[in-house]
C-alpha cells in the first residue's frame, strides 16, 4: 500500500483564456518538444541526451520541474525552522532485491542520497469511534482472500475472460465485509483505497491486482517513506542534472499551454503568452486529469478512439492533511492508526504519525489521509471546516486525551490544480488493454507519455519514468534512423475498433508483460 502518486508535469490553461497565436513562421524551432517536467517528461529528455539528441525544449507549466512530485514547508522545528513535506508523492514502492530487478526509482533515490524511513504496514492500531479497539483480525482475513483473488485474477486473462470488479473479485475469493460493519470497512478501505485511491466498486480486478503485484512482485514488496529535507523532487532535479546546463534555454518554465497543432510532419505548441514552439515531434507528459478536463485544445482535435481512452480511465484523488501540535498525544511507537467511522466508510480513515523515531521525532506532526469522495469534499470546503472534522475525529480516537487544536494546518486541493486535476490514475473494471493501448497511442507525431499510459505501473512514479523512457527511446530511433524493422517507426497500435476483451497474444505487444512477471499474479 502506498500512495501512488505516479508523478509528472503537466501544462495547461483554461480553454476560455483569449490568447493571440503567433504566426508559425516565428516560433522557436526544436526536433522534440517535451511538454511537461515531472518524471516522465525528464525521463524523455534524458533517454534522448543520451541517445546524442540533445535539439529538445521542455515546456513546464510550473516554475520548477518535479510535477506532481511537489514539497512545501510546513510547521516548524525547535529552531523555527520549517519541515519539508511532500503534498505529492512520498513513497518508492517496490525497492528490489539485491541481484535481482530494482525500482529505477530506489536506484535514483540511492544515486541522490534520498532519505527514506521503512513504511512497516503491520505496525498499525485500529480505532472506532470509542477509541482503540483491535480489529486487526479482519487484515489477515482480507489477505487470505486477496491471494485467492490474485490466482484467480491471473486465470482470467490467461483464459481470455471478461474482466470484473474488484469487490467482485474479492467477493468470491471470500471477503465480503457488511455495509454496516464499519470496522470492516475501515479494513477493506486500509486494504485497496489507500494504494488505488478508489473503492473495490470502482477498480478494475485484473489490472488492479496485475499493476499491484507487478511492482511487489517484480521488484519487491518493501516501501520508503521519503523524508528528505531536499524533497522527493530531488532525484528528478538530480536526473535534470546530467543534461540541463544552468540557465539552459531548453528548459522553459512558467510556460501554459493552450493548444497544440499536430499532424504527420510536426507539431505547433502554442502558449498563453502568445509564444509557439514548432517541433518534428512532440511528447505529452500531462495528467490524465488534464486531458480529461480539456485544459488543452488539440487541432485537429483528437480521434473519437483516443477521446474515449481518455475519458474510459479514471484520475484519483489522494489527499494528505497536515497537522502539527505543541505535544504529541498519540502513541510514539505506532506508524499508523486506522480509524472506523460509525457512519462512513472512508471518513478520516487513516492518520500516519511523523513524530515516530526515524521520521522526524520530536515535530508532533501527524498526517491524515482520504480520498476519492471525502478527499474531493475536503478540497472545497474550508480550511476551519476541514481541521474542525478532524479534530472530532482524533478526540473519539483518544477519549482519555486532553486532544489541544493544531498549531499548523496545511492540505492540497489537487482537483483544482490546473496543471494536475488530480493525482493518479486508476483503471476502472471491464477497460479493456486495448482501451489503454489507445491512450497510449500517438496521434501523427504528437506521441503520450506519463504514469497514466503505463499498462504496467500506472499510478506509479516508477511507471512515469518507464514511459518517458520508452517515448524518449522510439522517437530517437526514429530520428537516429535505426528503427528499421521495429514497429514504432509507423508508430504505436491502436484499436478504431474495440473489443470486449483482450486477446492475450496482444499483451507480448506491451513492455512489461512479457515473461513469467505476467503470471505471477499470485503473491505466496
């Protein structure tokens, strides 16, 4: 379980703002427009620097690169110094094993000194609304159906069958929590929500357990809380690094894109300051939640086929809220407290305590963490409103407590981010491969990169970097002119007409599910 906040810039301005296009006669000239910053966008521009195609420009909505990998200051120290916090992602999930596969990410994260802290997932305590109550039982209880689950999610795509839901899934492996057992619902939000950020209802079964235990199988089931002081951002600063001179005019900043013009001999990146770029090819790096809200107009506008991929998945919302305390009134040695709401699954369900030795002992800061519904509810209400919930919440948790109010206070609203509209991607139940085979997919020389198109990792860090990657490496064969015989010289599949499954010949098509990593959905 972690947060998955796959993350990676992404540029864009409301179509509404009226800006005056150059003529395109007088843009800025480049081979590869790079649209976005985060990972996936640093990836790609590294994958070409290191392929000897360094005529590239970034284009990045921010006035830092990171993306979603995004830390602020928060609280303060006995020195009144203030604390590093990550409102973006904050775990590398799925380290590796010595000689084995490692998470690119760790390995960047080894390469840039990041400090990480274990998230050890056993040392949790369960409440209700009375205070502590031990409920752990019903964990064990999930685990054994999940690996049921997981052998039979394998069956169904090794036997080409339809895909289901989730809690369909999980149902008839044996794990049917009541609507009214809160406690079980707390468990099973604990078990699915806090790694995909949607309910069992709303998640595929079969690529939710694939892109699960493809991280945790395929490199290891071990997850670090990032606790760096530099920010998780780092290692993509570190990754920029290695290419980026100081000051270097391929790198342009506070740049918001209106409207790009694609076709089979280039594309035109126009921006809100009335500044274009014209590249041969150009790699979008924007969230799903960009592209689904229309923050960027295409000319032509994009298929039928890639629009319904676009809006066929599903973006998260993953919201951690901040609070610190003159005291820390929780148990010191416990990571986690899972809370069970008497009334609502997913209400202020899980607090995460970084006063605990190895994070930052002493600070009195604890973290809550919600999504989906109760995450979108927090983002538009007010601060007051969102900090009096909680407070309600933390003093049925400790009764025996004289619980103070926080002296700091912070949370992100990342569904109205207009360079995010959200944090991570889910894959919803019966969307087919070939459904994100299409969101993957180029349109003439404009070709989609990030998190959101890995049919492996998406919602993952590591599956932005691979899809950078792999957008970074296609498109300098096909400059290099060494493509020859490779199927990406005419450019990536994609399906005008759908089917309701899979075929399973069709997954060899895709980087990741080759070998013996695409049966191993058992997690024994």
């Amino acid at each position: 379980m972690q947060l998955r906040l796959a993350l990676l810039g992404a540029l864009a301005l409301p179509c509404a703002a009226h800006v005056v296009h150059r003529d395109e006669g007088q843009c800025k000239q480049t081979t590869v427009a790079i649209l976005g910053g985060g990972m996936a966008g640093i990836a790609a521009a590294q994958t070409l620097h290191n392929a000897s195609m360094d005529d590239f420009m970034i284009l990045e909505y921010r006035d830092t690169i990171g993306g979603r990998a995004w830390h602020v200051p928060f609280g303060q120290n006995e020195e009144g110094k203030p604390y590093i916090i990550e409102m973006g992602c904050n775990w590398v999930q799925g380290l590796g094993v010595p000689g084995g596969p490692q998470n690119p990410v760790w390995t960047l994260a080894q390469v840039y000194n990041l400090s990480t802290v274990y998230s050890n997932y056993s040392n949790v305590s369960t409440y209700n609304e009375n205070g502590y109550k031990d409920y752990s039982y019903l964990m064990d209880l999930y685990d054994d159906a999940y690996d049921t689950a997981a052998a039979h999610a394998g069956m169904i795509l090794l036997d080409n069958l339809q895909d289901q839901t989730a809690k369909t899934g999980l149902a008839m492996a044996g794990w049917r929590p009541k609507e009214h057992d809160m406690e079980a619902q707390a468990v099973d939000w604990w078990e699915w929500d806090f790694e995909d950020a949607y309910t069992p209802l709303e998640s595929s079964f079969v690529f939710g357990v694939a892109g699960t235990n493809l991280t945790s199988n395929g490199f290891s089931d071990q997850d670090n809380f990032v606790i760096d002081q530099r920010g998780f951002s780092t290692i993509i600063h570190g990754m920029a690094s290695t290419f980026l001179r100081p000051n270097d005019t391929r790198l342009s900043l506070n740049t918001q894109i209106t409207n790009i013009s694609y076709s089979d001999s280039g594309v035109t990146i126009h921006n809100a300051d009335g500044s274009c770029v014209r590249a041969a090819y150009a790699i979008c790096t924007f969230s799903l939640g960009v592209l689904q809200n229309d923050a960027v107009t295409f000319t032509p506008s994009l298929p039928q086929w890639k629009q319904e991929s676009i809006q066929g998945f599903t973006m998260a919302t993953y919201t951690k809220i901040f609070l610190q305390f003159n005291e820390t009134f929780w148990p010191t040695d416990t990571q986690y407290f899972l809370y069970a709401d008497p009334y609502a699954r997913g209400y202020y369900p899980l607090f995460q305590s970084l006063s605990t030795e190895g994070f930052f002992p002493g600070s009195n800061i604890i973290f809550v963490t919600v999504t989906e519904q109760y995450a979108w509810r927090a983002e538009r209400q007010s601060d007051d409103q969102t900090k009096s919930e909680i407070m309600a919440v933390l003093r049925k948790m400790f009764p025996d407590k004289t619980v103070p109010d926080p002296i700091d206070f912070l949370y992100p609203r990342w569904t109205s981010e207009p360079w995010a509209y959200g944090t991570y991607s889910n894959w919803p139940p019966s969307v087919t491969l070939e459904m994100h085979e299409n969101l993957r997919a180029n349109t003439g020389r404009l070709w989609f990169a990030g998190e959101a198109t890995s049919p492996t990792y998406f919602g993952f860090l590591h599956g932005a970097w691979f899809e950078g990657q792999a957008a970074g490496k296609e498109i300098s064969r096909i400059l290099n002119g060494t493509c020859a015989g490779n199927s990406t010289c005419a450019g990536r599949k994609h399906y005008a007409t759908l089917h309701g499954t899979t075929p399973l010949a069709d997954y060899s098509l895709v980087d990741g599910w080759n070998g013996n990593s695409f049966y191993d959905f058992n997690t024994d």
